[in-house]
C-alpha cells in the first residue's frame, strides 16, 4: 500500500496542477464568479469523505429557520435526474438524493433545492421561491462560480486538512492552503473529552488569520425511533442490532451502538448506496443465523434509500429504527459560531433590503 501511494504520486502533482490553475483563473478574474445581495452561507470540506456536513447543514437550518425563510441548495449526488429541481410533496431520494431528502423529510418549512451548477440554480430558486431570505450550500466549498457571503469548512479531527494530502495519494480535493477562502472553520467529530490545550494546539497547526475562527464540534447521537414514526422514540437497549449503513464512516455510529446494544452486527454498504432486494434478504438470513429477536437500525440518510423499497420494508420480520445524529459545540464555540452566522445574515439582510 506504501509503495502504491507513491506510484500514485505523479497524477496526484497533474490533478493538483489542474486544480491550482483553475484556482489561480479564478482568483484573476479570468473564470466568471457571480454573487448574491441574498446571504448566500456555503458549507463543505477540502476532503472527500463524511466530515460531517450534513448535521453542520441541519444545525444552520435549526440556527436560522425561525428568523428567515431558509432554503438549501445541494448538487443532489447520485439522484437520477439532472438539472433544477425544487423539492415537493412526490420528491423521494431518487429525484433529488438521499441529504437534500433527509433534509426535506426534517423540516416542511424548509426550501428545498438541487442543482448540478448553483450559478443558475440560485436565480431559478428565488424565482420559484422569490419569498427566501437565505440560502445554504450545500458542499459547495470548491465551487467557486459563485463567491458565497460566508464560506464555513469542515474538518474532521481524525485526519484533518493539514495533515493531508491531494488526491490520489491523499484525500484533499484541493491544496491546504484553500482553507485561507474560510470564513469559519470547523473542526468535526471531536472527542467529547477534547481539552482546551489540544485545541490550542489544533488551531495553531490550522494558523487561523485575523478574520478567521476556529470552531470544534461533535457529534451528537439522538433518540432513536421507529422508521416512519420520528416522534415515536424507541431504545435498542439490550437488544441485538443489525446496524444497516451505506455512508462513509460507519465506525463511530458502531462504537456508539455497541455500548448500549446487547450485541450488533455492521452491514455496511457504500456511500449513498441504494439498497437493492437481495440487501434486504442479507439482513433477514443474518436475522436468522443469529437466532432472531433483532432489530435493524439505520441513519436518517439511509432511511431516505431504504424508503425507496416499501414493499422490501413492509415484508421485514423485524422493526427498522432510526438514528438521528446532530452536532454539539465544544467550549464556548457554540456562542462564537452562531454570532458569526447571526452577524453575516443580519448584515446583508439590511444590505439586500437597502437598509445599511
């Protein structure tokens, strides 16, 4: 595997060379990004790799939503269309993927939107939905067609951006130094006994500017309910689970269930995989080697794909449950972070409005 890495060395200097340029055309002018009088908040990573954009997304949603009309906007991978598409009362995970749809199903009140290229997908959404006051992108921290108002990263703790290296050697879509475009930084997936001195240390390797914060976050794992039912709260306690997964790094979500569970057994799939019928008949023949009296559980992501089969679902022997997972805020970085946000959104609201 070593020795593979560095065979892999010079296409990671040709894609790392392709990238710099286009970042160089940009920071030029000589590639066209256009910005909004709308507060326009992109979030994403250097990385590929579940950083944790999503419940970062969910938290701005929850920050936002009682103030402003919020929509997101997503590229909706892996959805089987193409092109705009505002989210409705038919849309499942097949139209506008599986994060726009986990969205969708968490907050009616919320616009949701996808679009391959968000320079005009932007003007076809405020068109459809002239009444939105802030818009977040979703995973959108390389695609610089569009100059967002406030540009959030995300980094996870376990392998962060400094530590990294461009693909395909590396993880890093982009060189460390992309990170100076941030706004906000944000470090995920911290262990809960993260210590003030190992921060300190973190955000001196991450060597901040003025005009940059640092943030560390966690991960936070909800109540867990019956699929279908998200206010009916259920405990797998003492139970056998067949954790059923299809997203990047399931490890965290295993180590979690295995403290409560009375045993689990991991099927995992990949990324935004959707689950076909002879996934289904896996979980039932592990259900029965086992001896029976399982219960399955899922992310919130993966139950927008599973949702997909509910003639699969319905014929299950045993009950799906659901795990929402949030993000917390270490220290005092909850108060820093949503001042920031707060700040921005209320700054070029007065602004769009002719208030300032």
């Amino acid at each position: 595997m070593f020795l593979l890495r560095y065979l892999l060395l010079p296409f990671t200097l040709l894609y790392g060379s392709l990238v710099w340029l286009r970042n160089r055309l940009y920071d030029a002018g000589f590639l066209s990004s256009v910005s909004f009088d709308i507060p326009v908040i992109a979030v994403g990573n250097l990385s590929v790799g579940g950083t944790g954009k999503t419940p970062h997304i969910e938290y701005l949603v929850r920050l936002l939503q009682y103030e402003y009309r919020v929509a997101t906007m997503s590229r909706g991978y892996k959805r089987r269309t193409r092109g705009f598409l505002l989210a409705d009362e038919r849309t499942n995970a097949l139209h506008i993927g599986d994060e726009p749809m986990q969205y969708h199903l968490k907050f009616p009140e919320l616009a949701v939107s996808v679009a391959e290229d968000r320079m005009t997908g932007i003007p076809s959404l405020l068109m459809h939905r002239p009444e939105i006051e802030v818009v977040l992108l979703d995973d959108a921290f390389q695609h610089r067609s569009v100059r967002a108002g406030l540009n959030v990263l995300i980094t996870d703790y376990n392998k962060p951006f400094y530590k990294d290296h461009i693909l395909p050697y590396g993880s890093l879509r982009e060189s460390r130094n992309a990170y100076k475009r941030a706004d906000l930084i944000v470090v995920s997936k911290c262990p809960p006994s993260l210590t003030t001195a190992e921060a300190a240390d973190i955000r001196s390797r991450i060597a901040p500017s003025q005009s940059q914060q640092v943030c560390f976050s966690r991960v936070r794992y909800g109540n867990a309910y019956r699929m279908g039912s998200p206010d009916e709260a259920v405990s797998f306690a003492g139970k056998k689970v067949l954790l059923l997964t299809g997203i990047a790094k399931p490890e965290p979500l295993l180590a979690h269930v295995e403290q409560q569970a009375a045993a689990v057994h991991l099927l995992s799939h990949p990324d935004h995989h959707f689950f076909t019928a002879r996934n289904f008949a896996e979980v039932e023949e592990v259900a029965k080697n086992w001896g029976g009296d399982c219960v399955v559980l899922t992310t919130e992501k993966d139950a927008t794909r599973l949702a997909l089969r509910p003639e699969l679902l319905s014929a299950m022997s045993m009950p799906v449950y659901v795990m929402p997972i949030e993000v917390a805020f270490l220290f005092n970085d909850r108060v820093v972070f949503d001042q920031r946000v707060r700040e921005f959104v209320q700054h070029q609201s007065m602004h769009y409005q002719g208030l300032d």
